[in-house]
C-alpha cells in the first residue's frame, strides 16, 4: 500500500500534521532564520491543536508564501503579523527554492478545502495536494515522515477533521 492509500484514514489535521512534518525534514528551512520558520510552523500546529479550524487556518494564511509575495498584498491588511515580520518572511520566501514555498502553500490548501463544505469520504481534493506533497519530497530527495504516527487521527474522528491533537502525539 502506497503512502497516499494509507494517507486516506489520516483526518484533515493529521494530514496538515503530516506536512509539516515533511516540512521540518527540509535541509533548506533548517538552515534559515529559526524565529521565523517556528512562526510558520507554530502557526500550522495551531491549526491541528486548536478548537477553531477557521481560526487557525486564517491565522496561518498571512503567514504563507502565496500571501506574502503576493505585489498585491496591503500590509496594513494582514492583522496577525507587523510590518518587521512581513518584511521577513518575504526574504525568506524569496531565498527559497520554489518547491519549498508549495510545500507551505499546500498547507494552507489542505486547511482549506473543505472548511466551507462538507468533508466526503477520504476528501479526494486534500489528498491531490497531498500527493503532490509526496512527489515534491521524492523529487527534492527530502525525508518523508513515517506515515504510521498520525494514524492516530483518524478522517472517522469529528466529521473528517480529526479531533485537536498536541503535536506531541505525532512523533515516534
């Protein structure tokens, strides 16, 4: 069984925690400002600790790729982070290699998806982004997480999203 075949148990937020994970194992972040990578990643761990998906979702958006480098963006418009932040997550985003700005993306992506409707099956949609999750990793030649660690959030547990978990429950 293939690792998106077993990925389809994994509640929502298990999945985000998966991603994360694969996120964490990226030599590229590592070796970047660690103040800034733990702002990005605490902000998705709200996502899969927290009561409030929406919340936690909205919270991590302005602190991702898409938002930041949008030429568009207001800064004054994005609440949850200062002038200094913005101005540093943009160079980091714009230092890193694409691929690693899409693995952040697709977070947001995977927090998403179904956050207006309702969650069918295994949620085909956050599973394509998943998969390209996974290929990325291959690809890039980056370790990906054991994938038996977030079993324990299972897409049966509270509609699909999985019930709120310290991340703690996601490591070996």
């Amino acid at each position: 069984m293939d690792i998106l075949e077993k990925l389809k148990t994994v509640s929502i937020r298990g999945r985000v925690a998966f991603v994360i994970h694969c996120i964490q194992n990226i030599p590229e972040l590592t070796k970047q400002d660690d103040t800034i990578v733990t702002l990005i990643l605490s902000r998705a761990w709200e996502f899969v600790e927290g009561n409030n998906i929406i919340g936690g979702y909205e919270n991590f958006l302005d602190v991702t790729p898409e938002c930041i480098l949008d030429p568009k963006v207001d800064i004054s418009e994005l609440n949850t982070i200062n002038e200094e932040t913005y101005y540093s997550l943009n160079s980091l985003f714009t230092s890193l290699p694409g691929q690693v700005n899409k693995l952040i993306d697709n977070i947001s992506y995977i927090m998403c998806s179904n956050l207006y409707s309702r969650v069918d099956d295994y949620s085909a949609i956050t599973l394509t982004y998943l998969s390209e999750v996974i290929l990325l990793m291959i690809e890039n030649q980056w370790a990906l997480p054991e994938v038996s660690i977030f079993f324990n959030s299972s897409i049966e547990d509270n509609e699909g999203w999985g019930f709120p978990t310290d991340r703690k429950k996601f490591h070996l």
